[in-house]
C-alpha cells in the first residue's frame, strides 16, 4: 500500500522529525519524504565512531529505525502516531565514508503494525554502496499533540496496570488534580510498554496485581515508555 491516508502527511512526518532531538543530535537531515519512503542523511563524525574509526553500528541502526518509522507513519492516519515493536539489522560492510543515507521503505501497512525494509548506503567514488540491511515492524499508537501532554478522546480508557507480589503497600500513583484513580494490590517490580490506550506494566509474576486508571478526558504527562518493554 502506498496511498496515503492522509494528504498533509508529509508536514506531519517533517514536523514529527524536528522534534526527535536524538536525530539531531547525530545530524541527521530529513531529505526525502514521499508516500511509503522516507530518506535520512548523516555525515561521519568523529565522535560517532567506534575503535576502528568506522561510524558505530548504533548510529546505523538509529537512523534507519527513524526512517522505517516515518515511512510507516506517512502511509497512517492524520491522528496516529508510531512506535517501533522490533528491527533486525545486518552489517553488510564496515561504515567507511564522508556521507550516508538511510531509506526507509514500507512492505505492509496494516491497522495496527506496518512492516518495513531499511538500508543504508555510504557515498564512494560518486556512487552509493550499501552498508547496512533493516527489517523492521512499526506499531500504531495515540498521536502526542505536542512534546508535554496529550488528551484522549472521551470514548478511550486509559489505564495504567502493574502486576508484581510484593510484601510492601504500593505507593500512592501521581496524578493530575482532576484525574480519578481506583488501584488495588501491592507493586514491586515491573515493566512498561506505550499503548494507543496509555501505559501498560507489567511483571512476569501474575499472582497479584495493582491497576490505577486516570480519567482519559484529563490532559497527562507524556510518559517516556517510548521503547516496548522499557525497564522500571
């Protein structure tokens, strides 16, 4: 599928990129956005790379998640947003040149996970040679209207689920002043993923559990459970 289901997509994937702060903090530059493709250029930079002097093999992979995740999020809805579930990366060559591109390109786009292919290539000799192969699964979740708060739509539930035993009481949750909160059960340890309804954590011990559920017509934090499975 390379329709478009919303016509301004290409501002919103441009706006959705000045605001990733780690792109730029690896100077990366959002070259190419088309329906489905997106292209992200980065320079080598001293400071990016590993023993061997070759840009590191995080930078490659980091880029080339942002352009799988554009190029998913250019073919979804006006409101979505995007999160990356999980990328394979290969090694093709050592990383060694001046300037490098990565392309995002779509395989499926589904409701809920869109499937991706990335590479990214170095300039040589007046051509380009791949250095690196993606594939990544990209998931749809809620739009964040700005970097601080977002706001649900009154007909969604936003909750948030720990499971965990534990013999101490759980603390008290904070939350906005006009929120309603119901939790039960005592917490320990646990783990967080984001989801289109809001937070869920969770801990692989399910003898117990604790749940709080804000109101989700009041405005919350932006949680920071970007990445699936982020530790607590």
């Amino acid at each position: 599928m390379t329709t478009p289901r919303d016509p301004d997509f290409e501002r919103r994937v441009r706006e959705s990129f000045v605001r990733q702060r780690f792109m730029a903090t690896l100077g990366a530059t959002l070259d190419v956005v088309r329906a489905g493709e997106v292209h992200i250029g980065f320079t080598h930079r001293e400071e990016l790379t590993q023993q061997h002097g070759y840009l590191h093999a995080g930078v490659l992979a980091s880029v080339a998640d942002s352009a799988c995740g554009y190029a998913a999020l250019s073919l979804m809805d006006a409101d979505a947003a995007v999160l990356s579930v999980e990328f394979k990366i290969n090694m093709l060559a050592p990383a060694a040149g001046a300037r490098f591109l990565a392309i995002g390109r779509v395989v499926r786009s589904g409701r809920t996970i869109t499937v991706c292919s990335g590479e990214v290539r170095v300039e040589r000799d007046d051509a380009w040679a791949q250095v690196a192969m993606m594939q990544a699964t990209i998931r749809v979740t809620a739009r964040y209207l700005n970097e601080s708060t977002a706001t649900a739509s009154s007909a969604s539930i936003c909750s948030v689920t720990f499971i965990a035993p534990s013999s101490a009481p759980m603390p008290a949750p904070t939350l906005p002043a006009t929120s309603s909160a119901v939790t039960s059960g005592p917490v320990s340890r646990m783990s967080a993923i984001a989801s289109p309804a809001g937070i869920i954590a969770s801990a692989p011990n399910r003898s117990s559990d604790a749940r709080v559920c804000i109101d989700s017509t009041t405005p919350m934090a932006k949680p920071d459970a970007s990445i699936s499975g982020a530790e607590r």
